[in-house]
C-alpha cells in the first residue's frame, strides 16, 4: 500500500531553491488576528506593529511572527500557537535533541554525528536528517521538547520528520534556549548549535536575516516544502546579537503560492523588525 504523504514530502525540499510551481492560496480569515507587540522601552512596541503590521497587509497566505529582545524586554507576536509542517525547520530541534541526549552520559559527539549534523544544518541534508532522526528516536525527541517545555511541537509520525507540528511559540522558546545559559542544554552545546547556524551555505541564508545590520552576528535555519493542501511553506528562524541587541525572528509561513513568494514575505518583516531595533 503506497504511504498517502510522498516521499518527497517526508525528504523536506533542501538545498538550491526550487522550481515556481502555482498552487492554490487559502482564502484569508473574515478578521485576521492583529500583531501584538509589548515593549520596556517606549513607542518600540507601536512602532513595531505598525510596521509589521504594514510589512503583512498585501502578503497572501498564512503567517505567524514571533520576536523577542532580551535588551529591550520586546516581543511582538502573530498566530503564535498557530500549528505549521516543519519543513528543515525541525533540524535544529533534531541537533539539539542529538547533543541533549549526548549530555545525559557526558559524552562528546562522534565524528559520525558531527559530520551528520553539519550537513543537516550547514546544507539542510535531508538524508543526514533522517540518520539521525532514526537513531534518536521519536521518544527522545519527546523527552527533549518535554524538557524545553516545547508543549506544542508533534513530531512527525513514521519518519516524517519534515511534518513535525511547530508553532512561534515554541521555535522562539528553543532560540531562547540557544541564546542564554539554561538547564536544558549546556554552554558547550548551545555553542556548537549555534556555529553550525552561523556557517549555513550562502544560498540558505534568506529570510530572518534580512536587513539585519552589519554589527549583528546572525544565525539561521531555514524551511520550504511544497504540498498538495496550503502550497508551499516557507520558514526562517533567526538569532542576532551585536550592537547592544540580542534578539531573536521566528516567522512561519504556508499558503504560498511559490517559494519564492514565501521568502519575500519574510524578508518583507524581517526587514522592518531589524530596522526599527536598530532605530531604538
């Protein structure tokens, strides 16, 4: 019996950017939920809706956006418990589930694992992915969300880890485990995650990164998979730190009608968040 998700689907699209292929966009909700944004520092917060808010308005499909900067006290949400297929997003739960595990008996990472877990993050391998994703285990990967408190991520059933169910809330609460000194994962391990995001190929660093100034040292991890239902989904998670800022760009995507549409919308946010902190 054929399995009713593709192997194409299960193997998240990764590597050079794909084919424009037309799929159907959604209707938009009657009232669309409106950005929410609060703020330590004054007018940030309006100043940040506005913008984001304006940077969405002629942008078609479904959007989530999270963002959270520790030097300001600053978040700004959108859909954030709206659920989305990962897409290579998941690598980054997937490594750190790897080196989670790895810390239990204090051991270091093969060079197996790591030579895995560079191509899975650096180049978005699908097939590094799935080594790794079948020698964890889907148990594992529930005890690492259990731990991160990461309450609303599913993984995907039966190897499909590229339909594990992430939402805002929950890639922001991990940006923040890899960014600040927590129980969950230790400064060892927060280092390595974060130098493989920071050493991603040329041609996968769209998306969050975008208009980041020139200060800021970015790391990124991006996501696209095209699927019969919402076309494609596109996602970039972000961390920037430099120039007095420390804050991290959650912003999830389906509903595209091309991939490169998706990315434009991103950018399109990613854009004003970086300008107006930079301005603050």
């Amino acid at each position: 019996m054929t399995h009713p998700i593709s192997r194409r689907a299960r193997w998240v699209a990764g590597g050079a950017l794909l084919a424009c292929v037309a799929a159907v966009t959604p209707a938009a909700a009657a009232t669309p939920p409106a950005v929410g944004c609060t703020s330590a520092k004054a007018g940030l917060a309006e100043k940040l809706k506005k913008d984001i808010t304006a940077a969405l308005s002629t942008r078609k499909g479904t959007i989530a956006v999270g963002l959270y900067d520790r030097s300001t006290q600053t978040t700004c949400t959108l859909r954030a418990g709206t659920a989305y297929d990962s897409a290579s997003v998941v690598k980054v739960t997937v490594l750190a589930t790897l080196l989670w595990d790895a810390q239990k008996t204090g051991r270091a990472l093969t060079s197996r694992e790591k030579s895995l877990a560079t191509a899975m993050i650096t180049k978005s391998d699908n097939a590094s992915t799935t080594t790794l994703w079948k020698q964890l285990g889907v148990t594992k990967v529930k005890n690492f969300l259990a731990a991160a408190g990461m309450t609303q991520t599913k993984p995907g059933a039966n190897g499909y880890w590229g339909l594990t169910q992430i939402t805002v809330t929950d890639e922001q609460k991990l940006m923040k485990l890899l960014t600040a000194r927590n129980a969950v994962l230790t400064d060892d391990s927060r280092w390595y995650v974060r130098k493989l995001m920071g050493d991603v190929i040329s041609s996968q660093r769209w998306g969050t990164p975008y208009g980041a100034p020139s200060d800021v040292i970015v790391h990124v991890k991006n996501g696209w998979l095209q699927r019969a239902t919402h076309g494609w989904r596109v996602h970039s998670v972000g961390t920037f730190k430099g120039g007095g800022r420390d804050y991290m760009i959650t912003v999830l995507t389906h509903g595209n009608s091309t991939m490169n549409y998706g990315i434009t919308t991103i950018q399109g946010v990613a854009k004003v968040i970086h300008r107006d902190l930079a301005a603050s």
